[in-house]
C-alpha cells in the first residue's frame, strides 16, 4: 500500500478561512483520504480533494447498510502543537467492527497514517481553545453492485474531516429512560459502530425531543432493566463519590473515552466500579442523593453532565450535582491531556503530529 498525495490539495487548504460559527460536524475539509478494496486487496492510500462519490443505484450498502465507521479528533494547542489521542484504539475498534459486519480488516498502520496525514494538511484551520479539534471520520462501506444478499466483494474506505466546536450549547443535559424501544440485543451489533445501530435508534430520539430531553438512555434488550448506555455515548454515575459505569457486553460500544476515564480517574484517586447498573435501583439512588453525580461521555462531547433523568409518564429525577462536580473535574484533566497541556497518565496516549511546509 503506498501513500498518494496530490499536490493540488496544499492550494486548497491554503485558502480556506472559517466562519466563527463552526458548530459540530457542519463544515468539512475540502480534503479527504480514500482506499479501495478489491479482489481481495486494499490499494494505495490517496490524500486528495473532498468530492461526491459516484454510487451505482444496486450498491449493495444502499439495500444491506454493510457499513462501519469512526470518530476521533485531533486536538491544538496555543503552542501550535497538533496532537492525536489514542488513535491505534479506534483502529483496534475499526476492525471489531469490520469483524462483526464480515468486512476486511483495514490495517491498524495504514488508520493511523491516514488520520494524521488528514490532521496535518488541515493543521492551519484547526481551532485551537481548549474543548475545540479537528473532528476525524473514517468510514467504510461495501461498494459492490448487485442486489444479492451476500458480502460484498469490494469496499470504499475513507476519511473526512471537520474543524469542531463544543459539542453541546448547554451544559447539561436531560436524559429520556427509553423503557420500550431497544438500540442492541445480546449476539446483535450494539458493540460495532456500525449505521444501522443509529438508524435503530432516531425514532427514540424524537420522543426523547418530543419530551424535552436532549439524549436516550438505553436500558439492555433482555430484561429492560439494565443501564447501557447512549446512542452514541456511554454513561458515568457517581455513587457515594464513586464512579461506577455498566461493565462491558456485546451490546455496549466500547468508548475510548469510556477507557479513559476510568483509568484517568484512578490516577486521580477515585474509585472505579465496571457492574450491571440496574435503572431504578440508579433513579432510587438518585432520589436518596446517594448518586449525586452522572454524566456522558464519547469523544465528540468529551464529558457532559446529567441534569435529569425522565421518564415517559412525565416523572423528573433531578441530580444533586446537575452541573456536574467531578464531571468537570475529569472533563477538564481529560481535555488538557489531549491538547498536549498536561501530563497523560499513560504516556502512549498521546500522538505529536509532525508539522509538514507547505
Ligand atoms: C462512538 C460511541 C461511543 C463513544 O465512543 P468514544 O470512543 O468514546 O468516542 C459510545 N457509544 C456509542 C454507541 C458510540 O457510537
């Protein structure tokens, strides 16, 4: 696999200016890097302009949603530092997902590559206040025409890339119990980053509106008893000033930030608790102040404190702490390590990216 740069891209990286108002995921780079798999071989890495794909009306990723994805961000700092956070775990966790949806593996070397060569022509337009990043995307999908049901043959890989605000306006967030719907069940999909666990998911999000809240707190499929986790977030609760968050199953995506946090927070002394966290056990401790503290987490809103818990019939469990106490206290060391301010625990963690001239 060789790695293609055009030499055009530099022009149009060169001349971009953003607005103040970036928002999140909104405005795209107009670079992007892709790799085609066929006959059973990825080809070369090609870094070059952002463009429409071309896609035949019988791709078998239109009708089958054989599909998986990434997010990770690049992260600047007042120095002009550019850094990438634990990008080989997104790697790892790529292949997880290709495994499940029987798509090729990409290679762990090649990921990383990509992301940062991606992170280093956009270097110039990153923002750089704390909380702000370039904001990563790679993804893949099953490119092979016909409308047979059967793995394909032939995949696009590609990463695009948007310069990042904060995640959420507010500070924090109300959070809808869904006691109905489903997002994973037990041998399913729930831990691939995979669309169609999304898709599953945004009819609960307009109830969860609907009742305004802001986020779906997903409970396991079996029994709806269990706390899982967000749509595309897991969930923290502090328990007698522990943390406690559910214990890993085939059905809970497994955060970077998740991973983070627990081993951020032993750094910092707290205890750390991975257990089946039944809901109204949680709401019953919410109510006796015991848990004054819960919050979410994923790398796009790093850390965002649980004001309320709501359920469907109209009943608020309000938090002690609803901004959020410790929550920001880890949010705030987690947001510094990233951009290269403070000391990782775990040296490896963080990924200097190269300044290129241009
Ligand atoms: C991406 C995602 C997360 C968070 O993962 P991070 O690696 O921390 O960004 C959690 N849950 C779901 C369902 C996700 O898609």
């Amino acid at each position: 696999m060789k790695t293609i740069i055009e030499p055009n891209i530099i022009n149009l990286v060169k001349k971009l200016e953003l607005n103040s108002d970036i928002g999140f995921g909104k405005f795209m780079m107009p670079i992007m890097l892709t790799c085609e798999y066929k006959d059973g071989a990825w080809g070369d890495l090609h870094l070059g302009p952002y463009r429409k794909f071309e896609i035949d009306p019988s791709s078998k990723v239109l009708h089958y949603g054989q599909e998986i994805f990434e997010g990770l961000k690049a992260y600047k700092n007042e120095k002009d530092e550019l850094f990438l956070f634990r990008p080989e775990k997104n790697a790892q966790r790529f292949n997880r997902s290709a495994d499940r949806m029987a798509m090729p593996n990409f290679p762990e070397e090649k990921f990383v590559e990509g992301v940062a060569l991606m992170a280093a022509y956009s270097r110039q337009i990153i923002p750089r206040r704390l909380g702000e990043s370039l904001y990563l995307r790679p993804f893949m999908f099953a490119n092979e025409v016909g409308l047979g049901i059967a793995v394909s043959n032939n995949y696009l890989f590609t990463i695009i890339a948007s310069p990042s605000g904060a995640y959420f306006s507010s500070d924090s967030i109300k959070v809808f119990v869904e006691r109905t719907s489903s997002r994973a069940a037990a041998g399913g999909t729930g831990f691939a980053k995979t669309g169609g666990n999304y898709a599953a998911g945004l009819l609960s999000s307009i109830k969860c509106k609907e009742a305004g809240c802001n986020q779906v707190l997903w409970l396991d499929a079996a029994e709806k008893k269990y706390i899982e986790e967000m749509s595309g977030m897991n969930f923290f609760a502090i328990i007698n000033g522990e943390l406690h968050t559910p214990q890993l199953t085939n059905t809970i995506l497994e955060g970077v930030t998740r991973d983070s946090i627990l081993e951020l927070a032993r750094s910092l002394g707290y205890k750390t608790v991975e257990e089946k966290l039944p809901i109204n056990e949680l709401l019953k401790l919410v109510k006796e102040k015991k848990c004054t503290e819960a919050f979410v987490c994923g790398t796009a809103s790093v850390i965002v404190p649980i004001g309320s818990f709501h359920e469907e019939n109209g009943t608020v469990y309000k938090l002690a702490d609803d901004e959020g106490k410790i929550s920001l206290i880890l949010k705030d060391k987690l947001l510094r390590i990233q951009a290269g301010l403070e000391i990782s625990p775990v040296p490896t963690w963080i990924h200097k990216i190269p300044k290129i001239d241009f």
